[in-house]
C-alpha cells in the first residue's frame, strides 16, 4: 500500500512543530528548512542529528529514532484518517493513493 500526500494534505503541518524532532534535553535547535529542500538541508539536519546524538548511547539514539518514527507515523495516519473522512463526505473526490 502506498500512501501519496500532496502538499494541500500537509498546508498546516510545520516540520519545526513535531515535538520529537526537538530534543529538549541537547542544546542543538532545530534548523531552519528551505520550501524546496536542497543539499544543504540535509547537511544540517545532519549536523543537527550529530549534535543530538553526540552525548548518546546507541539504545537512547535507537530509542529517540523509533519515537519520532512512531510519532510521524501517527501524523500520517491522522492524515491518511482525515483524507478517507472527506472522501466518506464528498468534500474530497480523490482517494487514490491510500
């Protein structure tokens, strides 16, 4: 099963937001994401999640990992939820992708 989201499913999400990415026991703040997410992104999320880490056995690293992936796979699933409940309504007629 694939899930497709297109970016009017996700106006209101804010990456920044999910509470999880944001560890508030390390100093490292979260970085500041471009709309169209180019390499140097992805070189800070990795300096970021290198900060993260740093101070960290592997089972806290694995730990934290899976949380957040529980926690992003809620948010998907709440999308997912609400796309069908609008399907269900009339209000969405495309529900390819789920």
């Amino acid at each position: 099963m694939r899930i497709q989201i297109k970016p009017k499913d996700v106006d209101a999400m804010d990456v920044t937001n999910i509470s999880s990415i944001a560890n508030e026991s390390n100093t490292a703040t979260f970085p500041k994401i471009s709309p169209d997410f180019t390499i140097e992104d992805i070189r800070k999320l990795r300096d970021y999640n290198s900060e993260r880490f740093a101070n960290m056995t592997r089972q806290e690293i694995v730990d934290d990992i899976n949380n957040g992936a529980r926690e992003f796979l809620a948010l998907i699933e709440n999308v997912r939820q609400t796309k069908y409940a609008d399907y269900c309504s009339g209000s969405y007629s495309d529900f390819s992708g789920l």
